[in-house]
C-alpha cells in the first residue's frame, strides 16, 4: 500500500507539473493572488477552489494580526472583528469573521482565551489519544482514531475558513469529541484518581451554576434576536407592534445596539424623523464605533440644515467607516446643497443588504425567494 501510494503520488507530482509549468513561479504568482487579493469568489459561480487564491483572506487575517498585536492580552472582544476590519480595510467586502479560528480567537479573546481554548483542545484530544492507547477493544480504538481524526481536520479547516460557523458541520465534530472521550469508560481506564472523587460533587454543583448561567446569557439574547428579526419583517403591517418587540429586545439584550438600529431604519422609513434620531443616538451610546448610525444622523442633521454637525458626523464616519461611498454621496449633497434624502440612503443601503443575501429588493425589505 505505501509503495502503491509513492506512485500515485510521483504521478500527480509530474502531472501537477506539466499542467502549472515550473512550479517556483506558480507558487509566486498563487501567493501574489493571495496576497493581493485579485480575484473575487461569486456566490451561484463555479468552484471557488478553482478561482485561484486570490480572495481576501490576506487582508481579513492582516486586520485580525493588527487586533492581537493592539491587545495580545484579552483581545478586542468576541465579534468585534467586523467594526475594526471595516475601519482598516483595503478591500470593499464587509465580514463578520476573520475567516480563521486560531486568529478569531487571538485576535478578539486574546492570549486568555487561547490559553482557554488550548487547554480544551488538550483535555479534549488527549482524552480521545488515551482510549487509543490504553483502551479499549479493536474497534474502539479505531473509532477512537476517526474520531480524532476528524476534529483535527475540522480544526484545520477552521483556520482558514468560516464554515465553523456553520452548526450542522461544527457541532458534529464536537459531538464526536465528546463521545470519543467516553469509548472507554467502563472498560479498563481505571479508577478515577483520590482528588477526583473528593471533588465531584462541589464540581458538580458548580458546573449546575455555570450552565444555568450560560444558559441565561445565551437565551437572552437569543430571545433579543428573535424578536428583532421579527420587527423588521413584520413592521410594515403594524409599526407600533414592531417598536414594542424593539424595546422589548433592547431590555433583554442590554448591550446590543441592533434594536435601536432597526427603529431608527424603520422610523426612517415611516418619516418619524424625532423617533429615528432619538433611536439612533441610543444606538450610539451602546455602540459608539456604528458607523451606519452615524451616517444616518449625518443625513438627517442635512436635511435638518445642521451642517456643522453633519460635517462633524461626516468626518466620524470617516474615522469608522474610510471606504463607505454614501459617505461621500451625503457629503456631496451637503456641499452642494441638495441633501441626500433619507429614502435614497435607505435603498442604498436595503438594495445592497438585499445583494449580499441573493434576494431581490421588495416594497418592505428582501424578498423571501
């Protein structure tokens, strides 16, 4: 078999060579593509493997690299990578993740949370290797080796991508982990050590705690999100429905500012101009860096004839948001004297949302096809 594969292998060396030419050249030019970033992936296109390196993923991990060097300790906070890529970007896409796992972890929790999710993967894996080697009957040990197989592909999948993301093909390859761990239980691991039973039961109690809290800090938002979604696909047939669910979601998730981002949008829409700023500037006070808020109070303070202010607001979105061209587009109207109206900012901004998901624009918001 090993002799068997040594030829499939010097086969596809001398067949990759006469397709791709010399091979010191090709890898240049793939990390140029990288690097630079020439070519972009098309949702609906063919095979994004076949469309060369050249996606963006060196300026997402170059942003995520600046966020750990910025704060190596704690790092920038979990999800906040989206604001700090957009302020230093150099392309025009708009992610939520660094597409990488190890990065998203150094970069937003910082060298805690490495630490954190280090000794995981230590524990979780060396459990699965002692089933291996000490365990159990033969086929055991072989799913023990799939098993830890997979996790370790899943994890090197994961840190350049993020399809981790993704809960059908995450949560998979922690549940084998898991039951990995426990193939050998009963057979022959031995005893639990003197200092695991003294301490069973006041882990147990704490680990009780610790997952009634997670569940709380999990439901609410949870809960928060659901009920957003729901106002801004319903708030069309009943304003005064939505903006309860908004204020409702804005109690439960006291630290979200996307509740107050879905009024001021909606409000905008129905020409509550007072609600829209009042919604948008409690935005602000729980997201501070929303350049999308900022812009449109940059608008409104136009239409208004603020021009100080808008010019101020103007030059902070700026600071947020460099490559953001309605910026430009309010500014021009500002300068010339013809503010942008707030319909034309808020198409804009629906018909590119609407883009990035693959729907058409509707009357109220994305179609559903």
């Amino acid at each position: 078999m090993l002799g068997a594969a040594g030829v499939v292998a010097m086969t596809g060396v001398v067949v990759a060579i006469s397709v791709i030419g010399n091979p010191v050249s090709w890898a240049g030019d793939r990390w140029s593509d990288f690097k630079e970033g020439r070519f972009e992936y098309q949702t609906g296109g063919g095979s994004r493997l076949g469309e060369g390196l050249g996606s963006n993923r060196y300026d997402f991990w170059r942003v995520a690299a600046a966020e750990f060097k910025d704060s190596p300790v704690i790092g920038v906070g979990s999800d906040n990578f989206a604001a700090d890529y957009l302020r230093d970007r150099r392309s025009d896409e708009e992610p939520t993740y660094p597409h990488s796992v190890p990065l998203g972890i150094l970069s937003q929790t910082g060298l805690v949370g490495a630490l954190l999710f280090g000794s995981f993967l230590a524990a979780s894996l060396g459990g699965v290797v002692r089933v291996r080697l000490r365990g159990v009957e033969p086929l055991g040990r072989g799913i023990a080796g799939i098993v830890a197989t997979s996790f370790i592909y899943w994890f090197a999948h994961s840190a350049g991508d993020w399809f981790w993301a993704i809960p059908a093909l995450s949560a998979p390859g922690f549940a084998w982990l898991g039951l990995g761990m426990r193939l050998g239980a009963d057979r022959g691991l031995g005893p639990a050590p003197n200092w695991a039973r003294d301490w069973g039961r006041p882990a147990s109690v704490g680990a009780g705690v610790a997952a009634v809290f997670a569940a709380l800090s999990l439901a609410l938002p949870w809960t928060a999100a659901v009920d957003t979604e729901k106002a801004a696909e319903s708030w069309a047939a009943g304003p005064n429905a939505a903006y309860d669910r908004l204020d409702r979601a804005a109690d439960l998730n006291f630290l979200s500012a996307r509740p107050y981002l879905v009024e001021g949008a909606i409000a905008s829409r129905l020409g509550q101009l007072r609600r829209m700023r009042i919604a948008f500037d409690r935005a602000l006070d729980r997201e501070p860096d929303s350049w999308y808020a900022t812009l449109e109070l940059a608008a409104l303070d136009a239409i208004q004839g603020d021009r100080r202010s808008a010019f101020d607001r103007l030059a902070r979105v700026a600071e947020l948001n460099p490559r953001e061209p309605m910026a430009d587009h309010v500014r021009q109207g500002l300068l010339s004297g013809d503010p942008t109206s707030l319909q034309t900012l808020d198409a804009t901004f629906l018909e590119r949302y609407c883009e990035r998901l693959g729907r058409d624009v509707g009357p109220h918001g994305c179609t559903s096809g």
